[in-house]
C-alpha cells in the first residue's frame, strides 16, 4: 500500500515507518523539516516538506494514497500549559487535521482509511474506574483537546473515508516520550512515584503501538475510536517500582503533588491523575501484545544496546 505519515520522523513515527517499510509498503513521511532527515530506504520512503496548514506540491504527490496516518502535534509536556500554550498543542493536532482533510477531499484518488493519534486523556481522571472505547469523555485541558482533534478526524469521514482514532497512552521507549525524562532520578538514585501513588498509568511499548497501527489499517472492520494501551494498566507506584527494578535502581523518593504544582502548573496533572484504560476494541479484534506487563515492556527496553 501507499502510505502517508504526517509527523512520520517523530518518536512514534519513526517506528511505525520502518515497521511499514518492512512489510512491504510505500510510504511518503510528511515533516515540517523533511530537508533534514535522513531516508529511511531510499527505494521506499520519500520525505516531503510540509507546514501543516497549507496546502502545496505535497498535496499533488500525495494523491492516491491507501492510507493517512497523522501523527502531528507539538510536544504535550514540554513547556508549561499558559493559555497560549494550549493553543498551541490544539492547533498543531487540529489544524493539521483538518488540512488532511482538505487535501483528501480534492484527491482524484480517495484513501480507504484515516487514521489518527489522540490520547487516553480523552478520558479525564477516572481514578481506579476501569474504562474502554465505550467510556464517555471526561473533564479536563487533555480531554478538551482530544474532543477537537479527534471530531476534526471524523469530518474527514464525510470524504468516504474509515475513520480510526487511536487513544495513545504512555509510549514507552529510550528515544522519546515520557520514559527517558522519568528515568533520570532513579540513575542519582532519587527515583520514587509522584504522589498520590494511587493514580493509573496506562502505558503502551512503542513497538507493540506501531504492531496495532498496522494491525488497524489492514483489518477493515474496525473504525472509530481504539485505545492504544497495554491491558496492564498499573498505578503509578507499581510503575516506578517497576522501573526501578529493572534499572537496579530503589524507588523510595516519592515527589510531592505540590511540588510539581509549583514547578509545573496545571502540565503538572498529567502525572498526578491517570486513566486505567483497556485495549478493548484491539482485543476484541484479536491483536495480540508481544509486551502485556510492564515488567516484560521495560526489561526489552533496557536489554537495547542503547540502555
């Protein structure tokens, strides 16, 4: 099939790309810095330049795609979440959306199928309270945003496409996302859970998050919503008693919610609030997870020749 990647040289990206490339597939990478970026296989990929709001020459060559995957958005936890922030992290998902959109709708040729990256914070802070596709969206800036991303993806539908929106949890992996940044106390042996402890991660390997992405486009039946998560959601005690074990490393310090309050702000929720979410709809399909407990996720992580 010919693929199109929008954000196809970021962390997941990167790995849903070569994952394609091995099976076989075309796939053009869109990137607001594809001059910089190495091919991947120069036989089958090709990286084009493209700013996200605009059509252009892109849109030409991208015409008679199979699939649309975007994976757009600036970082959600890198700076603090000001008002202009937040606008920010909306547009760069919604605007790149519904440019998509735009082109798709005047392609010769249509795709069969859209896909699309939103989170699990869709569903706010559920406590312990175990939820699926079927859940209703809840409170907060995460589940704001994922609303409007993910009703731009659904506008597209109206082109005659499949529509996929993939509720992504914590990517874990040791070139991106949130496991590098929560690694660095536990190597000065300061490592612990922030607090309350009590609060669910739902969490995904990034190479069994790229397995259900194509698992998902080439399984037609599926459409809507899906959540990318491992079925082991675990507190977020158990995680960092988790990674602490497999870094050799004790998880005895725990961060006060305070504290990241005042050096985070509101960014700070994302760590102290969590989703105990369930891969249903993938399970129901019959994926199977090569890493189901987060134990087996980070042992592969950190037998990597990089760890």
């Amino acid at each position: 099939m010919k693929i199109v990647i929008a954000g196809g040289t970021g962390f997941v990206g990167q790995h849903v790309s070569r994952l394609l490339l091995q099976e076989g597939h075309s796939v053009i990478l869109l990137s607001r810095h594809a001059m910089s970026v190495k091919p991947l296989d120069v036989s089958q990929v090709r990286h084009i330049q493209w700013d996200g709001c605009t059509q252009g020459q892109w849109t030409k060559e991208c015409d008679g795609a199979d699939v649309v995957i975007n994976l757009s958005g600036a970082p959600i936890a890198e700076k603090r979440w000001t008002p202009n922030r937040k606008r920010q992290l909306t547009d760069s998902r919604v605007v790149s959306t519904s440019t998509l959109g735009q082109a798709i709708a005047g392609w010769k040729t249509k795709p069969h199928t859209f896909l699309t990256a939103s989170g699990v914070g869709y569903y706010g802070d559920q406590g312990s309270k175990i939820v699926d596709e079927t859940s209703p969206r809840g409170d907060g800036f995460l589940a704001d945003l994922c609303l409007e991303w993910e009703n731009a993806a659904q506008q597209i539908e109206a082109s005659g496409l499949r529509v996929l929106k993939v509720r992504f949890g914590m990517v874990l992996g040791l070139d991106g996302g949130a496991l590098p940044k929560m690694m660095f106390p536990f190597q000065w042996f300061l490592g612990g859970p922030v607090l309350p402890g009590t609060q669910y991660v739902s969490w995904i390997h990034q190479l069994d998050l790229a397995r259900l992405i194509l698992f998902l486009i080439t399984h037609p039946s599926i459409r809507g919503p899906v959540n990318a998560v491992a079925p082991d959601a675990v507190t977020m005690k158990e995680f960092c008693h988790a990674l602490g074990k497999t870094m050799k490393r004790p998880s005895w310090f725990p961060v006060p919610e305070f504290i990241l309050k005042i050096a985070l702000g509101e960014l700070s929720t994302m760590l102290t609030t969590g989703q105990r979410s369930q891969p249903q709809k993938a399970l129901s399909a019959g994926f199977s997870f090569t890493y189901s407990t987060i134990q087996e996720a980070l042992n592969e992580i950190f037998s990597q020749p990089s760890a």
